[in-house]
C-alpha cells in the first residue's frame, strides 16, 4: 500500500456570524472533499497535547506519528536541519530573531521582514566579533536565523518576540528554569549576546541606511525555543516505511522531513501563499507516489489567510485545493487501487482569532480495504460523526497505514 496526507495548514476554524453560522470548510465549493469523506472514514484528531503550544511544528510532527511530547525539541534544531546545519550532541540550537528594539521596547519580531541579502551580511558581522569555540550563528532566510550554544543548558526560559510586540525587552529576557549553575550560565550568556549585538547592529551601515529609508532596523538578536538535536527516529525505523518524500514551502516542515528520513521534494513555485504554485505542488506528489510509500504534501495557503484575518483568501485557498489537488490526486489513487489518501489541517486557524487554537482537527482517511462511514461531506461538524471518533497522540499514523 502506499499513503498520501494532504495537509491544509490551519484550514479548519469556527463557525461565524458573519458566515451564516458556518465555517470557511462549510461555505467553501468542496466537491472533491466531500467525495473523498463519502468514500472513507472520518474523525476529530487532537494534533497538540496540553503540554505544547499549538505551532504547525509540532501539529505537524503529530500527524506524521511521532510522540511529540517526548520527541519535541523546539524550532532551532528543525530549522537547522533544513539549512543544513549538523548539530552534535550537547548542541543547543535556539531559533535566532533579527528584531526592531529601540529605546528598550520590542517593536517587530521580523526587522520589518528585512531581505536575506541584508540579514545574511548582519548575520556574517555578528559571527566575526561574537562566534567563539561555543558560540556560533548560522545565516537562515529572511529575519529567521539560528543561535548554536555548544554545551548550553536547554532548560531556560525564552520570550518568542511575536508574542511581545510593543513589550520592554527587560521584561522579557531569557531566565533559568532551575537552579543549576549551567542553566543560570546559559541564560546570562544569551542575554550577554542581547547586549552586545545591539551596540554592534546599532552602528552597522546597513542599519543606517535602513533607518534613513524609514525601514526597520535590524537593531537586536533574539534568540528562542532552545532545544537539542530530537531523538526522532525515521519513518522508516518507526513505521517501516520504505521510501517516503515530503513537499512544503516552509523550513520547519522541511527540517521534520529531514529528521523523519524523508525525502525533501522542492517545487518551482511553492511560495507559501495563497498564490502558491497547487498544480506544480499536486504534480511533484503524484509523481513521487510512483516511488515513495508515504508522500506528505503541506500547502501552508489557508493558514497565512487565517493570520490575515482574510476570509474570502481562506475560502479561496480551500477551493484552490479542493479543485488543484485533492481531485486529481483521488482520481489518480481511485485509478491506481493501491494508495490511502488522508486529508486534514495541522491545527485550526480561525480567521476571527487571527492566530492557532489547539482545538481537534476534522480529518479524512480513504483506504481502499477499509469499508466507508456515514460521513458525506467534509467540515468539522461532519467530522466529529465520523466512524473514527476523536484521536490524539499518534493514533492518525496508526490509522492511516491501517496498523491499528
Ligand atoms: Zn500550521
């Protein structure tokens, strides 16, 4: 058998006023999505146990059967992964921030979103007069860099900068969690780092020209969700599963897929928006089915419209798949016989709530050899009446390569 998960990033959400009482998954055209829900079972699947926070990273990691709660190690290390950086054992990699901090208060967690031409010159500037045998940064795309601590203690706590806009920085500098000499060292070191890449950003030509085109300065370092190289094991140690890929625009689904022993299929085109290249994304899976055992193709569109509060781009983005990729990529399985489809979103990201929210997701799996449920239509209230009832942890997985 071979499986394929088609994931909508944050596309499930609540029931709206303002939409008649529906969801975007209800008032969107879903034709496809429906007939896969009327061919295979359906269920409500708790992606983020209590204990995390609700990041696509983690949804994500859930999805593909892994016991996040165990297995989780932050952002750093799945991004360092997806730049290509080896971490070693007892290195902590900590997601690294170029921010706007003036005057002591965090403006922006992005610079302004500052062109990784500038960052990746900010970047090169901070490691001449801050790297040493511990310390080290590494250049990611955009604001979004690594920090890499050799030695460091992972148990210190860290301010994500998008959760803080507007915030002082004093109040939101890293602190140990305990009261190990090491934890209350990595945490003076990082706020030491704080420190000195102020006074070295502030004078940096490219700051100034920056601030004298009215743009945001990339005025600070801030690093966050500290964590060591993850014990996952492959899909392939874990499932056996022998040959499986992975297609997504965005780096951290990249990195997991590194870590999983997937295989990272990049598409022309895949921008993470809603502008994304679906056909081109579509292709590339279907194509890689002939091979792999297990293709996981992410389409981060419905999530991006969600964050922008834009309903009429999710409904659209959900269209878009319905029609570009869920279609064809049923119609090929139908075909074929021999491949389960799944469909389901990370985590809902309700376009009222402009961010995640750790609720079940509805979810969708079509396999040839098991019988179909009552189910006719595709949406969370559909889904919550599905045969599959409600699953956590890594039962999705389960249920998907039938071993359950
Ligand atoms: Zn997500």
């Amino acid at each position: 058998m071979k499986h394929i998960v088609i994931l909508g990033d944050g596309m499930a959400d609540l029931p709206s006023l303002k939409l008649e009482h529906l969801t975007p998954l209800q008032k969107a055209h879903t034709p496809n999505m429906d007939r896969l829900a009327q061919l295979g079972r359906s269920g409500l699947f708790h992606t983020v146990p209590a204990s995390l926070h609700p990041g696509s990273e983690v949804a994500n990691m859930a999805v593909m059967g892994y016991d996040v709660e165990n297995l989780y190690e932050g952002r750093g290390v799945l991004e360092a992964a997806s730049i290509g950086v080896n971490l070693e054992e007892n290195d902590l990699a900590f997601r690294c921030n170029l921010i706007t901090l003036e005057d002591g208060i965090i403006h922006n967690h992005s610079a302004g979103h500052i062109e990784s031409e500038e960052s990746g010159v900010l970047i090169d500037y901070l490691n001449e007069h801050l790297a040493d045998e511990r310390v080290a940064f590494h250049k990611g795309v955009s604001y979004r860099h690594l920090l890499v601590i050799k030695g460091g203690n992972k148990h210190i706590h860290c301010t994500p900068p998008h959760d803080v806009p507007g915030a002082k920085e004093k109040d939101h500098l890293p602190y140990a969690l305990n009261e190990s000499i090491e934890s209350k060292e990595t945490a003076a070191l990082v706020a030491d780092l704080i420190q000195k890449s102020q006074s070295l950003l502030a004078s940096h030509p490219i700051n100034i020209q920056r601030k004298e085109n009215g743009k945001a300065t990339a005025s600070s370092i801030w690093p966050w969700s500290p964590g060591y190289k993850p014990q996952m094991p492959t899909l392939k140690e874990a499932y056996q599963v022998q040959k499986s890929a992975v297609i997504s625009a965005v780096d951290l689904i990249q990195g997991i897929g590194i870590y999983a022993g997937m295989e990272v299929i990049k598409v022309e085109g895949a921008t993470g928006l809603w502008n994304t290249n679906f056909e081109g994304k579509r292709d590339a899976a279907i194509e890689a089915l002939k091979s792999c055992d297990y293709v996981y193709l992410h389409i981060e569109a419905p999530d991006e419209a969600g964050h922008e509060g834009d309903v009429k781009q999710k409904i659209g983005a959900i269209e878009d798949i319905d029609k570009k990729v869920v279609g064809p990529i049923l119609d090929y399985a139908l075909e074929q016989k021999d491949i389960a489809v799944a469909l389901l979103p990370d985590h809902p990201t309700p376009w009222e709530i402009k961010t995640h929210t750790r609720d079940a997701v509805p979810f969708v799996i079509y396999h040839p050899k098991n019988p179909k449920d009552q189910v006719e239509s595709y949406s969370e209230e559909a889904a919550s009446k599905g045969a599959y009832g409600e699953i956590e942890k890594i039962e999705f997985m389960k249920l998907l390569l039938n071993l359950k």
